[in-house]
C-alpha cells in the first residue's frame, strides 16, 4: 500500500469511529479486554490513552484553578457593590411635607373631584377660571357648574 492509499484508510477508519458510543464502564472495559487479546489494540496503546486522559484532567484543573483565582478579586468586587445596591435601596422614612405642600395637595384633590363629573365643555371653562383667578375660585365655579346640570 502506497502512503496516500493508507491516509484514505485511515482516514475512512477515523471517520466511522468519530461517532460516541453509548457503552456502560463495565462494556466499555469488556470490549477493550477482548480487543487486547484479539491484537487489534496494544495495551500499551490504551494504558497510554489513560496517561494522556489523566494528563488533561489535570491540565485542565489547573487552568480552572488560576481562572478562580483571577476572577476572586472581581468577584469580590461585584459582591461588595451588590450589597451596597441592596443596602442604598432600603425602604426610608418619608420626609415630612410643609404646611403649604399638605394645602396645595388638598386644594388639588378637592378641584380634581370638584371636576370629575363634568362636561368637558364646562372642564374647559372650569381650566379657564383656574389659571386666571387660581384653585379655589376654579373649584367653587365647577361646584356651580356641577350643581346646575
């Protein structure tokens, strides 16, 4: 066989083994067994396989390792920042309103219920009255209204 006839071998052999088996430890073991003493596979191909397999485990815990302890400050950082998010946003005890806020408010109130059952032809007027002469005259002047319907 030339060398180029063997890589087309090899590679057709490595392209129907490619696809994952779905054999148990114990089968798994069995078959490689029975492939060691049928001489299709060396032991010290497998015992080598097992080497390297053990090899990238242990390459790869170390490359986990130093990601953890790269990322151990930061995420230090972000926890830190996560509890003074949650302690900034803690419920507060409401600020006392002014005297002037609580009358203005209840002016507001009392024009807003004052308004509610009319036209909007007579809201309009009612508008009207409270930008010229202010809230209180707007409110009784939509009391009037209300009242004349």
């Amino acid at each position: 066989m030339t060398l180029e006839c063997r890589a087309e071998t090899e590679d057709r052999v490595r392209r129907k083994t490619r696809k994952a088996l779905n054999l148990s430890a114990h089968h798994a073991g069995m078959a490689l067994q029975m492939l060691v003493e049928e001489g299709k596979i060396a032991a010290g191909d497998v015992a080598r396989a097992l080497k390297n397999r053990e090899k990238m485990i242990k390459e790869l815990r170390e490359k986990l390792a130093a990601l953890e302890a790269s990322a151990r400050p930061m995420a230090r950082r972000l926890a830190s920042a996560g509890r003074k998010a949650v302690r900034r946003a803690a419920p507060r005890a409401r600020k006392a309103i002014t005297r002037a806020q609580r009358a203005a408010r209840q002016a507001q109130g009392r024009y807003m219920a004052a308004v509610r059952r009319l036209s909007d032809d007579a809201r309009v007027k009612v508008r009207e009255i409270r930008k010229e002469s202010g809230v209180d005259a707007a409110i009784k002047a939509a009391l009037k209204l209300a009242s004349a319907k």
